[in-house]
C-alpha cells in the first residue's frame, strides 16, 4: 500500500525559504508571485494492505518522526 | 490563483534522504515500511487569473528554479 503525506507549515509561521524562492522568482522576472510557502512531500511504501492499520500507523509516524506538529500541519492521503 | 506543485525524485535515483527517515521509522518500530522517497512541495500565490498563462508562467518556473529536471519530476496542481 503506498501513502502519500503532505507537511506544511502552519499558518502564521514565519518560512524564510518560502520567502528565499519567492525572490528569487521575482528576480527571474515572475512578478505575478505573490507569495511562496514551502513543505515536504513524501511516498511512504507499507507492507500491510488493511488501510485502517495503515491510518493509524502513519499518523503516529507523523507524530513521532516525520512532522513538527507546533509548527507544522500534516495530510496523509492512502492509494 | 493558487497553485501546489509536487517535485520528486525520478524512479531510479538514489534518495538518501528517504533512506535515512525509512532507517528511523524501522528504529521506532515502524517495521512495516518497506520504502520511503522524499519530495518537496510548494504552494504559490499568482496575481493572474489566466489559468493558461499561470500554467505557462508555472511550468517555467519549475524548469528554471524548482526543480532539477536532470534527476526530479514535477507536477503542477492549480485551484
């Protein structure tokens, strides 16, 4: 089974290299940028096929390893 | 407009970086994880509200400054 999870920071939640992309695109002549916020996205391969196990499983990995959860928001999405 | 763009890896180049966060999933016991590959993701804010030009302008940006197209895919979500 394979999981798609998507981390983003949190509204409110000052992101410099959001900020670094965002002018450097304005530098490359994209002025209709007008803001960039950066996340991580990553493909989580699982052994088991029951999906609710799996549910379970990632939010803990996303608790525990993947996201900062005081500054960051998480979305697990299940193929 | 708003836009989500998804950069991975291509099949077949190697991701460290995966690895190293699948090696700490098996350490808290997560056994059941079989492979993880890493990814960013961007969310950006267009003033336009051409979707043709927005795709245009994206798909640009990604070939000039977001992805290394040698080695990474990106694919361009707008809302």
């Amino acid at each position: 089974m394979k999981a798609k999870i998507y981390i983003t920071l949190k509204a409110g939640v000052l992101d410099p290299q959001g900020k670094a992309v965002e002018h450097s695109l304005h530098n490359l002549g994209f002025e209709g940028v007008t803001g960039v916020r950066q996340g991580k996205y990553m493909e989580i391969e699982l052994a088991t096929e029951d999906k609710t196990k799996a549910e379970a499983d990632l939010d803990e990995m996303c608790k525990k390893l993947l996201a900062n959860i005081v500054i960051e928001n998480y979305r697990i999405e299940l193929e």
